[in-house]
C-alpha cells in the first residue's frame, strides 16, 4: 500500500474510531510501529489528526456538535466516494464545492491536484485544500458564519456566489429518493447548494447509499440537474429506475 492510501486509512479509522493506538493500527496495516508513528507526525503536522501518547485522536475543529458526529459515520464509504469524485476533477478546473462531510473528505483528496480554482463556503474545505497545495486558487464565500459545520451562508453569501461560474459543482446532499430529487435539511445549506448548481456546466452529486431513499424538507436538486452521482454501491429500485430516466450517470 502506498504511504498516502494508508495515512488517508488512518485518517478515516481515527475519524471513526475517535482514538485509536499505534499498535491497533500497527496491526491492521501490517507494517511497523515506527512506521505509524512517522505517518501520525506528518498527518498532525497537515492538521489531519492529533497525535497523542501512544496514539491518535480526531482533531478538534469541529467540536463535539452534530457535524464533527456526522465526519464520524460511514467513513470507509466516504473515503470511496471521494476517490472516484477525484477522478471526474482535472488540473484546471473551476469547482464549486459546497458544506458537508463527505465533501471535507473530496477536499482532502483533491488537494492532489494542482492549478484547481475552488469556491466554497466551507472554511474547512478551504484550509484542508490551501493547506497542502499552494498551486490552488481559492475563493471563499463571506456570509452569515455557522461555528458547527464552519461554513457561511446567507443572502451575502449567495450574492458573492453569483459573481462566479464554475464547469464543475461538487454538492453532497442528506438525502436522495424518486420523486423527489437530492434533498437536504438545511434551507440554508439548500439553497447555496442550489446555486452552486445553477452557475456550473456540470453537477456532481456525493451521496452514500445510507442517503438512498430517504427525505428532507428542502430540495437541492431535481434528478434533470444531476449530471453525476457518486456512491460506493448504485441505487436500486424505483431511485435507480428515476435516474436512470433523468440520464444521471451512476460512479461508484
């Protein structure tokens, strides 16, 4: 295994686990204790983890609100997601990139390629890319600042988000079910999503199938405005039977 696919493994399993030891982590890669310990100095040095004795724990950007327990679910499926998302963005690219979790972990990733020019509301999105790639233009959203999730939103923000035009937006949404398109939970997260879609060429939406044939209030997307859907397992039944009509192309 490459050095980088396991420091993101580990990144994952802390995420998930909330601590974990050298030793555990020593035995599920295989590979040397001293070889961990150089992988937790480098993924505290990026701000990825926090090296503890003996081991590693979640760094403590988010809290302990309700999107630091979201960064903690389905991790592995996450981490899938954002690797085949990775492959669709191209050096180049102008992305809109919108608040979530499963987008925090595509951030991680795509801070792998270079001259991307980004928009985002997320001030984590932000320094997760800047952090590790100097080459990247990054533009963030002013607005009405939410500490939980570290985003802005607001008519400010959707007013800044106007002035731009991106040929990729990269949106994550709660939920996703026939009949209703990509849904979220938040008005004000629905509605920069929304029009972040509205100022891109191309849509790629980020959905675990934990989100398949579930609901919320606020509707982000019809399926006719989905160019993409990235998932670690397609859909089934009568959403698949919905996309498929819509002409969104499954990657998973």
């Amino acid at each position: 295994m490459r050095p980088r696919d396991r420091q993101f493994r580990i990144i994952d399993i802390v995420r998930t686990r909330g601590r974990v030891s050298v030793e555990e982590l020593s035995r599920t890669f295989a590979t040397s204790a001293e070889t961990i310990r150089r992988d937790l100095t480098f993924l505290a040095s990026t701000g990825k983890i926090q090296k503890v004795h003996g081991g590693a724990v979640p760094v403590r950007d988010f809290g302990e609100g309700p999107f630091a327990q979201r960064m903690q679910l389905n991790g592995p499926a996450k981490r899938t997601i954002a690797q085949l998302a990775r492959r669709l963005v191209a050096p180049g690219d102008t992305l809109f990139i919108d608040t979530g979790s499963t987008t925090l972990v595509i951030a991680e990733e795509l801070a792998g390629i270079d001259d991307l020019t980004v928009i985002t509301n997320s001030t984590a999105i932000a320094r997760a890319i800047t952090s590790a790639n100097e080459t990247v233009r990054m533009y963030l959203l002013g607005g009405s600042y939410n500490e939980d999730n570290r985003q802005t939103c607001g008519r400010m923000a959707l007013d800044q988000l106007n002035s731009f035009h991106g040929n990729l937006a990269i949106i994550t949404v709660v939920a996703i079910a026939a009949g209703s398109g990509a849904m979220d939970y938040s008005c004000d997260e629905a509605e920069i999503a929304s029009a972040m879609i509205a100022r891109s060429d191309k849509v790629i939406l980020l959905a675990d199938s934990s989100k398949f044939d579930r609901v919320a209030p606020f509707v982000v997307a019809s399926f006719d405005q989905i160019d993409t859907l990235v998932c670690e397992k397609p859909p089934q039944g009568a959403l698949a039977h919905c996309l498929h009509e819509a002409n969104v192309e499954i990657v998973c």
